[in-house]
C-alpha cells in the first residue's frame, strides 16, 4: 500500500512539474522568429518563462502586477540597471516602452502599463536584434487611442 502511495505522490509531482513547464504561444501575442520557442515556467506571483532557441539569445520575462518595472528599479535596491550604458523611451503601438542596455550586457525591455519585463544577456548584435524584433511585438500591454480627457474641476 505505502508503494502505491508513493508512486502515486511521484507521479502527482511530476505531471505538475511537466503541465508548469509546459510550451504554449508566447505572451501578448509575440510573434517569434524562426526556430524560437516559447517556455512558460512556474511563477509565484507572476507570469514568468523563455523564449529561446539553441545558438540564439534567451529571454526571460515576468509579466504581472507585482513584477513591477524592471527598467526603474533602484540599482542599489534590485540590481537590474546596474552599470546602466544607455536608456531609450518610446511609445509603440499605443504603449510605453522602456528599454535599458548595461555594461554586463543586460538588454531590459520594460512594458510599465502591463507591468511587462522581458531581459536577456545579449552577446551580439546579432542576438539584440533578434530580441528587439520579437519582444517589441508584445501586445499585451494597455492601448492608449486618444489624449485623457480631462475630468471635471
């Protein structure tokens, strides 16, 4: 009896661990390049995973109302600007977007509507643009279609 409940508490775990991992369509409607894959992994708090393919760049992300906005942090708090080289801001299709590169080669692109982090070591050109070409077709993030209206005084 006591093998059969162990078995059955093995294979329990394990299904969870395969169904968190599972592969499903990249978030916000990415559109991945050729031989990228989408990873969801298990999160806490946050929707987290990959995209990656072999010999490319990997991508990791956390998306969710506590994931904050990686591109803001506070070096001294989070660590994910240390070393910041450079910072670019621009709306795309109606969102903000962040984007950081440091001197370890960090690429952070921050959707701070959609509390959206997507971040990579970028070893190459080659990998940076492969990147920007994927993370920057995020839709998942609020649409802005006109100037706030002002409310009344």
């Amino acid at each position: 009896m006591k093998s059969i409940l162990f078995v059955l508490v093995f294979l329990s775990g394990w299904l969870a661990g395969q169904l968190s991992t599972a592969v499903r369509p990249a978030p916000g409607g990415i559109r991945l390049l050729p031989g990228y894959t989408h990873q969801l992994k298990q999160g806490f708090d946050s929707e987290v995973g990959t995209i990656s393919k072999a010999g490319g760049v990997t991508i990791q992300y956390d998306i969710g109302e506590l994931a904050g906005n990686y591109a803001e942090c506070d070096p001294k708090l989070c660590g994910w600007t240390k070393g910041e080289v450079w910072r670019k801001k621009q709306t795309i299709k109606g969102q903000a977007v962040v984007l950081v590169y440091t001197q370890e080669k960090t690429l952070i692109v921050s959707f701070p509507e959609s509390r959206a982090n997507f971040y990579a070591t970028v070893d190459s050109s080659e990998q940076l643009t492969e990147m920007l070409l994927m993370v920057l077709t995020y839709d998942g993030g609020r649409r802005v279609t006109s100037p706030t209206t002002p409310g009344p005084d």
